[in-house]
C-alpha cells in the first residue's frame, strides 16, 4: 500500500489548486494514499513504475464534498417529495425516523455512502440525526467505514420516539457521544472522523443546547446545526442567545441559513461560521432562497450540501446546477429590476460553483490541508467525469462538470488512494448483498409506517405552531439561567 503508485492521465485536469489551475493535457502520481505530484504533460511520468488510469477525453476533478447530508434517510427515495418542510419534518422525519432500528440505519448508512461516492463525492459530512440507541451509533460508523467513504460522522443530539427507549435523559445522550469520541472514534487521522449534529436550535431547554456545545467543544467536534433554516418561524433562530453565552466558536457549520436576518448574518461572520447550501431542499420545502450571494456579500464562503434523497437527487451535480443557475436568475432579475436593461454578463461562473463542491467544502469541514484539490501532500481524492455519453468532446470541461453531468457520467473515483469505482461501476462491494440487506430494512419501516397517523394540514399547522411557542420559550432561557 504504502509504496503503490498509479498515474492518472488522458483527461483535462481540473486541479482546482489556485497555483496549479488547469492542466489540458495533464497528469497525477498518486503514491499511496497521497497526491505525490501533478504535471502539465504525462510524460514527465515516463519510466515510472505505475498502475495506469487513462481518463480518456474525460475531467479529472478533485473529489466533490458534500457538507450535509442524512445517510440515515437515503432507503426512503422520494417519500417526501411533494412535502413542505413542516409536512417532512411531522410525517418523515419524525414519522420514519421513530422506525429506524440500528439495522436500518446500517443498512441505509451504506447506501447512502455508496450512493455519494457513485456520483463523485469523496468527502461526507454526515448528519446523523436519528441516533435512537448507541447501537445505532455504532452501525453508522461501521457502514461509513466498510463503504470506504472519506467522512465526519456527525452524531445527532435529536430526539425520537422510538421504542424501546434508549435515553431516558438528554444527559445520557452526552455520555454516549463521549463514549463513541474515546472509543470508536478516537483516532483523528483515521477516513472517518467525528462532529456533532446539535439539537435542532429551539426544540431544547436552552441550558440543554448549552451542554451540547460544550461537550462538542471539550471533545473537539466539528460543530454543527441546521440554523435559520425556517424563513419566517423562529424556530432554529437562537443566534444572539448562542452568541451572548459565548457558544459560537470559528469553524461552527451553519446549514441552510436561508431564513437569517442581517445582524444574524454578521454574527455567523463574526464567530468566522461556514456555511452548507441544499439547494433543492430548501427551494422545495419552503425554507427560503438558498443563500449564496448573502454569503458572498458577507465574506463568507458557501458550500453545496444534498441534504436528503427524501426530496431529491442524491448528487452534487443537481446541486450545482440548480444552485448556480439559481443565484444568475437572482442576479439577472435584479438588473432588470433596479437597472432596467438586460443583463450583459454573467456575474458567477460555473467554475465559482465547483469551488463552492470543492475548496469551500473541504474548508467548510475543517480539511482543508488535505482534501478539495488536487495538489501534490493532499490525499488522493479524485474523481474522474467521462464525456463518453456524448457525441462531441465539450467546448468547455467544467461548464460540462458542473450542468451537465450526473452520476452516470462518473466514471472512476478514488478515495485516500484507493479506487471505489471504475469504469461507471462501483468496486470492491458486494453491491447483491447489500442490495438485500437495503431492500429488507426498507420493507420493514415500510410495514410499520402503515400505522403512524396521517396528518392533514390543521395538525401539521398545530404542531409547528406549538413548537414555536416551545421555542420562545427556550431562547428566553438563554437570559434565565446561568
Ligand atoms: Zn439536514
């Protein structure tokens, strides 16, 4: 392993290095798991002793990075795609999420792993909000370590109703966080790492949200939290609170923030926040307009998320696309508007959204120095898009990258060194078992759905509201207690 080399060429080399740039006729020496140099021309890799990956008219880009995204959830394809935030959260989330047993969440873990790396993600942040047990915990971790998947597995501090209870107190919930921190994830060089997921902000005694930021901070977690992420509710708010006892600290991820006010928005500059962007979700289900030119105004730099695979794709490709095409509609419609001309340039470029998939999801993530480029010290995380579905070679690579391609256009992709899939198909899995093992936990929670409620809008209605008023509540505690 250590002395194994392979040279990546026959592609356009799309480093995404601010030195390096962009390689036309380039190629990659990976030795090991690293990236050991990057030439513009391949034969400066003539008479060296490697295993050969022709790229063949392809693009060769770093591995994408998702920040945000529920493997848990990835059995339930679509369930929520007609579904308003508020109808997702009652039905699906806390609905579904009340079903999943440790085998599930194995189960879904690995296909939702799998399913990232199909698409060329080399990176997760994996939000792992339905941890109903410390066994779950574990299958998570076991699944995201056998997909051979770079990722933070975030442990979520969310509560369900699941039964048989696990924790019968928040507390307990903590303890085994540090349990997982000392024991299965103690290693912080190791492909998986550890972050938290917090508690939705609002949903908790505020002195609750308190301790779990402290124990996220005394165990070294990557930090983070779905904040803002309901436009006109105040549920998820709470950033003064947090702020004034001193809770944000640089580095603290902020998912969504689509419903963030100004001052809000300085505060996540402030406390130097990152950001993830779920573009399809949040334009789906109501949270608001994905925030990206906020983010820029702000000095902030965004980063793509998929979130769930309830609503939409599992890829960052759709994320791209609809992202970046999003935020020119903004910006065009805002020439016409306050202007009153036609725009005549495009303000953002397709090469800014693959910064936001790659540079600014390995900064967003804290793995900056070793991941989101191709750099020579950097570990081997490529990905490799084909151009073969095509008829003509593109006029433009990462204009194709980033709106034109899907999963199906992934043809090779490695991670730490290591190919996971090649020639558009995953290797090294036995894909018919887990095929199985994934269609039986799907059938079960299936089974057991049929008898959770069915809410119509006055319930959901009703539900949100008193969770809002609950809220309210738990934000003025921040000034209550100590
Ligand atoms: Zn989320």
């Amino acid at each position: 392993m250590e002395n194994r080399k392979t040279v990546i060429t026959g592609g356009f080399v799309v480093t995404m290095d601010e030195v390096l740039k962009d390689l036309p006729q380039g190629a990659i020496l990976i030795e090991g798991d690293q990236i050991l140099k990057v030439a513009s021309d391949r034969s400066e890799f003539d008479g060296i002793d490697a295993e050969l990956i022709d790229a063949e008219g392809g693009i060769i880009i770093p591995g994408i990075i998702d920040t945000h995204r529920h493997t848990w959830m990835a059995l339930f394809r679509a369930v929520s795609a007609d579904m308003s935030l508020p109808e997702f959260l009652a039905s699906t989330f806390y609905g579904w999420g009340s079903l999943v047993t440790a085998e599930v969440m194995g189960a879904a873990t690995m296909v939702g792993a799998l399913e990232a790396i199909d698409s060329g993600v080399t990176t997760i942040f994996d939000c792992c909000d339905c941890v109903n047990s410390p066994d779950h915990a574990r299958a998570a971790v076991d699944s995201l370590r056998a997909s051979g998947i770079r990722a933070i597995y975030a442990y979520g501090m969310q509560k369900f109703d699941f039964k048989p209870t696990a924790f019968k107190a928040h507390e307990q919930r903590l303890v085994d966080a540090r349990a997982l921190r000392s024991n299965e994830l103690s290693n912080t060089d190791d492909l998986v790492g550890m972050g938290m997921l917090l508690t939705d902000f609002g949903i908790l005694p505020f002195d609750e949200t308190a301790s779990e930021f402290r124990l996220g901070h005394e165990l070294g977690l990557k930090l983070a939290s779905h904040t803002g992420a309901a436009s006109t509710s105040i549920l998820l708010k709470g950033l003064r609170e947090l702020n004034d006892r001193k809770l944000l600290r640089p580095g603290h991820l902020h998912i969504h923030c689509n419903g963030l006010t100004p001052p809000e928005w300085e505060l996540i500059a402030k406390t130097d926040g990152k950001v993830s962007i779920s573009p399809e979700t949040e334009m789906q289900m109501g949270m608001g307009f994905p925030p990206f030119r906020t983010c820029l105004n702000h000095g902030i730099s965004p980063s793509f998320s998929t979130d769930i695979v309830c609503v939409g794709s599992g890829d960052l490709f759709s994320q791209m696309r609809l992202g970046l095409q999003f935020q020119r509609c903004i910006d065009n419609d805002h020439v016409h508007k306050h202007v009153g001309r036609m725009p005549y340039e495009i303000n953002l470029s397709v090469r800014d959204a693959l910064t936001w998939a790659t540079v600014n999801g390995a900064d967003a993530l804290g793995l900056a120095k070793s991941v989101g480029s191709i750099t020579p010290g950097k570990k081997a995380d490529i990905t490799i898009v084909s151009g073969r579905r095509h008829f003509v070679p593109t006029c433009h690579p990462i204009g194709s990258v980033v709106l034109q391609s899907t999963a199906a256009d992934v043809d090779t992709v490695i991670v730490d060194g290591v190919v996971r899939k090649r020639h558009g198909k995953l290797v090294g899995q036995d894909l018919e078992r887990i095929r199985a093992r994934a269609n039986d936990a799907l059938r079960y929670v299936q089974k057991e759905a049929e008898k959770l409620p069915n809410y119509n809008p006055t319930d959901i209605a009703n539900w949100f509201e008193q969770a809002e008023r609950m809220a309210s509540v738990h934000f003025a505690q921040a000034y209550a207690s100590s």
